[in-house]
C-alpha cells in the first residue's frame, strides 16, 4: 500500500513548493482584499493525490443507542419535533450533521396511533425498518405497509409522513437521506403539506405489488421518474433472492453474495442520488480488502461479524450501523460459521457512477488482506 504512493510528496516537481517570503505574505494580504488568493497556496490541498473522507469510520452499536432513542418517546412529540429522530453524527462530519460523507442517517422512533404530518423536500430518503409492527409510510397517496429490513423510499419531492398503526407495537427505523449533498448543492427546498395528512389514493402495498414481481413488469402503465416505482423492497423475496443466487454463484472476493436493488424500469439504481444493496456473508466468509470512492452505510440486517476499515477491527452485531468512508479500505468476516450474515448497505454509488467518479481498487499485498494496526 505504501508503496504505490511513494511519490506523494509535496516537494515533487508539478506540485506547488513556494517558500514564504516577506514580499509574498504582503502579496497574499494584497490579494486577500480583492477576495482571491494565489493557487500554489492551496493546490496541494484542494487537488490531492488520492481522495482524503473527512469521515471517520464508526460503528453506531444498537445496545448502547436503542435505550437513548426510545428516550426521545417521552421527551418530545413527533407535532412538535416534526420528525422524532436521533441522528448519526459522524466526529469528521459535525459541520454537516453527516453520518458519512454526504449522506446523512438517524434512528426514527414512532408509538402505536403516533403520526408524522406530510412534507416534501428535494432531499431522498431510505428508510430501513429495525423493530416493531404496524410501521407504514405514504408516499405521494400510496401506503406501504413495513416490517423488519424492508425499506420505503421517499424520493426527492415527493410527499411523505410516517404512522404506526394503533395496532401496532413502538417501531424504530434507520432513515438515510442525501440532505448534506443536496445542501452542498445548494439545491434543497421544503415545504409542510396544507392538509398536514395526505389521503391514500390507491390500494395499500400497490407500488410493490404492481413493479416488484420477479421478470415481470405491468404490459399498461409508464412510469418516467427519476426513480423507482417500487417504493418498497421487503426483506423475504430480498433473502430469498440471495440465498438462490448463493447457490450458483462464487459471488465477489470482495463483497461476498451482493444484490443491488435496483428500480425495475431502467435496472438503474432505487434513485439518482442513493442506491441500495444487501450482501450475504456466507458462513465463516472473510472477504478480501478494497477501496473504492463513494460513502457506505452499512446497517447490520443479519448476524455478527466484523469489518477491518483501514486497519482497524469494528466489530458488529445484528441492528449496528456502520460506515466506511470514500477510498477506506474495507474487508469484512461473518463470524458465525454456521449461518450467513446480511449486511444492507445504502450509498452514493449513483452519484459517483453517474458523475465518472467511480473507482476501485483491489489490496494488492498480504494475499488481499490488511494488516491490523
Ligand atoms: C425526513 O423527511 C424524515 O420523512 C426523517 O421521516 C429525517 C431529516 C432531515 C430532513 C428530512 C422523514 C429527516 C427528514
């Protein structure tokens, strides 16, 4: 690894390397007042060598957080919060209230007759259920119903609230959004719907119903958005799907059993700005370590094991949430050598693909695996 980047040095020819002088630093003041500055003082900084993440890698652990986000039920109301949520503070990405790098996360908590008013705003969102029954969420008049490692989509600028069913037990769920990227992009809008409530236009479940049957698709009906009609993915046909192709397939040195989901009428992925796979870790896997650009929220859906990010051992249980930030290097062990672990695992991959920005790397010594530091 190190050598590959030997030559990263400051002081290599192409790279700035002034010296400060007396003259200069007056020159510098000068420029300064005229808002702008000579490059050679930042070049190095702003064109590095190799992407720099200001995210750190973290694992959110579900026994220390749980208890806290449950807190949150007796302490505010989702009227008065708007959304009742705790959000993943990544220590490099405060400034941003990210949980990696442009992706923002938070735990959701809702009672059983609570409801969270409709809104709509230019940010997407995923949102993975973690516990409880009777979770639903409508999306532009169509009701999804939600249980464990299903997820809803709330693509930008539709409209969207939240309810658990009076039936229903206290329900927690991971929302992942793009509103860091979307604010980096200077782009993002808000609006609070003028009825608070939408009504529900259509039948319940039948965005899935209608997109998410396997090689088929409906012979009436065109769909044009930049995403996906199937605005929920469930979690049996997703572990169904997995554990068919675990039978016929070697699947990747890197990433195990992998399967994107993808929106069924383009293949592409769930949405433009955050895509979605879940990965199966067969049992007693150790994948081979990588790095690629982009950042990955990585949300335990299945089983224990641990993940070496840059070095260093996190280890992870079913509901922990981790990240690895762009270019870290990354490989991950199922630790039960019995069962396979599933790891659900929301991204900016669009983005990074769409833009051109995508690259991977493979670890090349130590037979593919990192050293721990
Ligand atoms: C949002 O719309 C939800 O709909 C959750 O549940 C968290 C954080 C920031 C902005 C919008 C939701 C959010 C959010």
């Amino acid at each position: 690894m190190a050598k590959a980047h030997e030559n990263h040095r400051e002081d290599v020819i192409g790279r700035a390397n002034v010296e400060d002088t007396p003259e200069l630093l007056s020159y510098y003041d000068d420029l300064e007042k005229y808002h702008t500055g000579a490059l050679w003082t930042v070049a190095n900084k702003i064109e590095p060598w190799e992407p720099k993440s200001q995210s750190v890698p973290v694992v959110w652990r579900y026994k220390d957080l749980r208890e806290h986000v449950i807190r949150s039920v007796d302490l505010v109301t989702p009227e008065k919060a708007g959304r009742r949520v705790i959000y993943l503070n990544n220590p490099g990405r405060t400034d941003v209230a990210a949980a990696v790098g442009w992706i923002y996360a938070g735990l959701q908590v809702m009672n059983p007759g609570e409801v969270a008013g409709a809104h709509r705003h230019s940010a997407s969102a995923i949102r993975f259920i973690m516990e409880g029954r009777g979770a639903y969420t409508v999306v532009d008049g169509h009701k999804m119903t939600l249980g464990g490692n299903d997820f809803v989509l709330t693509p930008n600028g539709t409209w969207h609230e939240h309810g658990v069913s009076a039936e229903g037990t206290t329900c927690l769920w991971q929302d992942g959004l793009d509103i860091p990227f979307v604010n980096a992009m200077e782009a993002n809008f808000y609006e609070v719907h003028p009825d608070l409530n939408q009504a529900v236009g259509y039948a319940v479940d039948d965005m899935t119903k209608t997109w998410g049957n396997p090689g088929l698709t409906p012979s009436t009906g065109k769909w044009s958005h930049g995403y996906s009609p199937m605005f929920k993915y469930e979690w049996e046909p997703t572990y169904v799907a997995l554990s068919k192709y675990a039978g016929c397939t070697e699947g990747s040195p890197f990433d195990g059993v992998m399967m994107d989901y993808v929106n069924p009428t383009t293949n592409g992925p769930v949405m433009r700005t955050m895509g979605a796979s879940m990965q199966m870790l067969r049992a007693g896997e150790h994948t081979k370590a990588h790095r690629h650009t982009g950042s990955y929220l990585y949300h335990v859906a299945k089983g224990r094991g641990y993940s070496i990010i840059n070095g260093k051992r996190y280890d992870w249980q079913e509901r922990d949430i981790f990240c690895v930030p762009s270019w870290a290097w990354h490989e991950h062990v199922n630790l039960d050598d019995r069962g396979d672990a599933c790891l659900f695992c929301l991204s900016d991959l669009p983005v990074m693909r769409a833009l051109g920005l995508y690259r991977e790397e493979a670890f090349a010594d130590n037979n593919g695996h990192q050293p721990i530091l």
